[in-house]
C-alpha cells in the first residue's frame, strides 16, 4: 500500500512548520495539523475544520497523513491480539496489543526483519529487510484498533531499536511532545540487545525506560546465543550504564529468557547476583516458545540454533527468580501472553508471505 504522496505521520512539528509554510499556510496551521495527526488520530485532511478549505486541498495534493490499517490479525484467547501492518515501503511489520486488566500495552517494531541474528528469535532467524521510518513505527500506534485502550508502548517487537535510533527517537519525541501525543517518557519502554554507539546516545537523549536484552550473564554463553556480544561485550555495556542514575523517574530493567540447564542454572544466577549487584534495576524472566530451527545457514561459526535449546520448567524459573530477589536483585517472571496466536515475533509475517 505504498503512496505517491508523503505522509505527515511522523513528521516533527519543527518539519510541519516546513510543510505549511511550502503550502502556502499560515505557521499556526502546523499546531492545528499536529493536534489532529497526534492529538485526534484524524487519518484524513478533508477533516481538518480548523484549517481552511484551500489549505486543507493544497496540503491535499502532496501529502496525506499515512495511517494504515493493519492487514491481518490473529486474536488470542487470552485477548492478546498480533497484527500485520504495511510498511510506506511496502514491507510488513507485526504489532501486538496486549490488555492486561486496565493495562494496554502495545508492543512495536522498529525494523522490517533483524540483522541481530539472535539464535532463539524467529525474526532474527529472517535476516534484515530494512527499517523502519518514523511514520511506520507511529501507524503500528495510531492505527492500533486498540489504541484508546494503551497505558504502554514498549519497543520489543521486531527488529533492533536502536539499528535505527533516528527513527526510534523521533517517534519517542513526538510521542510525547506537548505537540503530539503528550504522553509521560515513564509509559515508554526501548528494549536493546546492546549496541556500543545507538547506547550511548539513547542514554544521553532519550528519558524513556530502558529494557536489555540479557538472557545470559556470561559472555561466551552469550555470544553463542547473541552475536552482538561480540561486538559490545555486556560487562562493557554494565559500565556503562552504572555511570547513569536509575534511582529517578527514568527506569533501568533486564530481560531474561530461561533455556532449560543452559541460563536457569544456579552458576547462572549467582553471576547475575554478582553483575547486577548495587544497580537499581529489575530482572524480568522470560519464557521461551519453541521455534522452528528452519534458517540455520543464517548462523555464525559457533552460534547455537534452535535446535539446540529448550525452555525451563516453571519450577526451575521460581527458583532462579526467588534467589536474584533473596539476594538483593528484583526479580519476576513476565506472564505468558498470547500462545496460541503464533507468540513468537515473525511467525505472522511469514505465515502472510506463504
Ligand atoms: S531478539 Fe530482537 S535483536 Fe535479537 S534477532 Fe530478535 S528482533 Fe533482533
């Protein structure tokens, strides 16, 4: 579904000051088009009544504002639902809203595929299509069917944020400008395996919460999971983040996955004790949905596959989780949504490709 015309989706108001001033508007017309973009989720300009006529049809013929719809959906029982959304570029992303009480989360993606190569993840077992543009990531929000309900927006989804930080940033800028949608810093969450370079300026630039990639405190282990380890090894990436403060508004966590004998043994949770020790932050365990192990030529030397991995037991996971909180690191174990419908990233894209 991609357009001729540019979409004013994404655009900063800085850059909507541009676009009227191009079209021959007044300058206050890009507060107006701001609030009905970002503030209404109007998705056509002909709507615009505070905006005169002529200018709504000037703006008209090079522009629209690029909302689009999603393209499938899979619902789960337990209400968690995955969409297919187009790309402006003509990829296709998956979004998943999941409602927990009066909780809405959305979870985004940042990327068409991954080129992160994580060995457990169907979307990086796809290899990278390209990224996303600011427009892309908002429209997984905007034209969320779901979207009045949403409390959160984390960027867990496919993809690697902060490969494609711009984007990333811009879309977490408007989100919560006064101009935009006004939203608190506090109800964003970026979720990184860590690189070197986009870290340390998402640290600097960006007051949303900030989510790691962890799954292994060791980093050999790690690396054979995450090739990204050995490009930004985690006890590089642990300095740096002790130099920033976690203890205010902006909140600092770990996202864990529990491979049976292979990240939930006791060696595993003592090292976690001992990296993490003195850093306010939490630990969220993960449980792993098995995926195909299809796409393995993708692999480094030395990677694991698939194959090789098994999800822990709920007995194990307890244990793990109860000796990080005895010993001075919180700890939880995030609720499983969503595993009938496909709960692994990636599979919905495929599924729509065959
Ligand atoms: S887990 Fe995230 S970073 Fe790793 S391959 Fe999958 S989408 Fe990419």
């Amino acid at each position: 579904m991609s357009t001729t015309k540019t979409p004013l989706l994404g655009l900063t108001l800085d850059e909507l000051k541009a676009v009227v001033a191009e079209e021959g508007l007044p300058a206050f017309a890009a507060r107006q088009l701001a609030g009905w973009i970002y503030g209404k989720g109007v998705g056509d300009i002909s709507s615009m009544s505070n905006i005169s006529i002529a200018g709504r049809k000037r703006l008209a013929e090079h522009h629209d504002v690029g909302l689009m719809t999603p393209l499938l959906r899979q619902l789960s029982a337990d209400g968690t639902a995955k969409y297919l959304f187009p790309t402006h570029g003509g990829g296709r992303v998956e979004t998943v809203f999941i409602p927990d009480g009066e909780r809405g989360t959305v979870c985004v993606s940042s990327q068409v595929g991954c080129r992160m190569g994580c060995a457990f993840c169907a979307t990086g077992q796809q290899g990278f299509q390209g990224h996303l543009t600011t427009a892309d990531i908002l429209n997984q929000v905007y034209s969320l069917p779901e979207r009045e309900r949403l409390t959160n927006i984390v960027f867990m989804g496919q993809g690697e944020p902060l490969d494609n930080l711009d984007a990333v940033l811009k879309a977490t800028q408007i989100l919560t400008a006064d101009y935009g949608w006004a939203w608190s810093p506090k109800r964003i969450t970026v979720s990184t395996v860590g690189l070197r370079k986009g870290l340390k300026r998402f640290l600097d630039e960006s007051p949303c919460h900030l989510a790691i990639s962890m799954h292994n405190p060791f980093g050999t282990e790690r690396a054979a999971m995450m090739p990204a380890e050995r490009s930004f090894a985690l006890t590089e990436m642990l300095q740096i983040l002790r130099r920033y403060d976690w203890t205010g508004q902006r909140r600092l966590s770990f996202e864990y996955i529990c491979f049976g004998g292979q990240t939930d043994t006791d060696r595993h949770a003592r090292e976690m004790v001992r990296l993490l020790g003195g850093l306010e932050c939490r630990v969220n365990l993960i449980r792993w949905h098995q995926i195909k192990a299809d796409a393995t030529e993708r692999c480094l030397p030395g990677m694991m596959t698939p194959a090789d991995m098994t999800p822990s037991d709920e007995k194990r996971m307890a244990d793990f989780r109860d000796y990080l909180n005895a010993h001075g690191v919180r700890c939880t174990i995030r609720a499983s949504r969503g595993q009938d419908i496909d709960a692994a990233c990636g599979l919905l894209r495929t599924k729509y490709q065959s």
